[in-house]
C-alpha cells in the first residue's frame, strides 16, 4: 500500500489496523473551485493527489489518498492556522457550536478506483478565552486544520461527537477497509 500522504496521523492509524504503508506524498493545487462545497473539495483533492500518486508509479500498486477539512455550520473552511492569533480565533468561532471534519479518500490500483467521502459532526464546549489561551500556549493547534487534534490535547475541547473519531483525526479506517474489499471484489 502507498500513502499518498505525510500525515503522520493517517499513518499511525494504518499501522494501528495493520497496514505498513509506504510513504509518498503529493502536492496538489488545493484551492476550492468558486462555489465548491467543502466534502467536493475534500474528494476532488484525494482524487488528485491518489492519481498524482498512481502515475508516477512504474507499476500498479494500491494508492490510498486523503484529504480532511474542518467546516462550520456556514460552510467556511478552517484551515490550518498561520498563527496563534488566528488559532485563537478559530477556536472562538467554534466555541459552543458544532462542526463537520469531512475525509474525502480515493483508493487506486490500476483502472480500478473507488473514493468516498466520510463527515462526523463535532460540537465544543463553551471556551473561555483563558481555555482557548492556554490551549494555544502548547501549539498543538498550529499544525491541525480547524485549530485543534482531537487525538491530542484538543479532546479536552469536545463536548462530542456523531460519527466516526479516526475520521476527525484524519482517516476514517473502518470504512476504508471496507472500500478495500469492494475494490478487490471489482477485479
């Protein structure tokens, strides 16, 4: 298996369900398209980045791409913050609300393709601005899009969830193993 990533969450979490994947990342344009909706940008950029993959391989291999984006009730993206300042205020603006985490994968092997897109809906608790503060202070928050992992010290930010928690911190597992089989039943 290739991973089409660097994340080294979606790697752990291969390596936790049994997978030794081998690593190669790819850069894409990761731009929305005007008007595009944040799980069609998360699935047009897994489809990219899996077939950016596939075709600089000299041979068929299985090529798992993902691409994750945290969302607000808007539809506004929340990236990755540039700074502390900006992770202060996303985290304000998700403060007592809820969310969406959307992983769109594609898995390649030859002509054989399939991809999805998986959305678990996160809620917050209400943060003071000392909470948000002090969370900032640690930096777990400047590499993570939406300002927070909930893998890490974020989970004590979460008041819950609905859906799957791998897909929050990066790649829905029990889903993509089940793609896995219906891709080999499509040979």
């Amino acid at each position: 298996m290739i991973l089409a990533s660097a994340s080294p969450r979606r790697i752990d979490i291969l390596r936790q369900a049994g997978f030794s994947p081998t690593v190669c990342p790819q850069d894409v344009n990761e731009t929305p398209l005007p008007g595009e909706h944040p799980a069609a940008l998360v699935k047009r950029l897994a489809h990219l980045k899996a077939h950016a993959c596939a075709d600089a391989l000299d041979h068929d291999e299985l090529v798992v791409a993902a691409d994750t984006i945290v969302w607000d009730e808007d539809g506004d993206v929340l990236g990755k913050p540039a700074d502390a300042d900006e992770a202060r205020a996303m985290l304000r603006t998700l403060s007592g609300r809820a969310h969406h985490v959307s992983t769109g994968v594609c898995l390649v092997e030859g002509q054989r393709e399939r991809s999805f897109v998986e959305t678990t809906d996160v809620r917050f608790f209400d943060l003071t601005d000392a909470e948000i503060d002090a969370y900032v202070a640690t930096g777990d928050p400047l590499d993570k899009a939406g300002a927070y992992g909930y893998q890490s010290l974020g989970c004590t930010l979460v008041e819950g969830i609905r859906g799957d928690y791998y897909n929050v911190v990066g790649l829905p597992i029990a889903r993509l193993v089940r793609e896995l089989a219906l891709l080999d039943q499509d040979l």
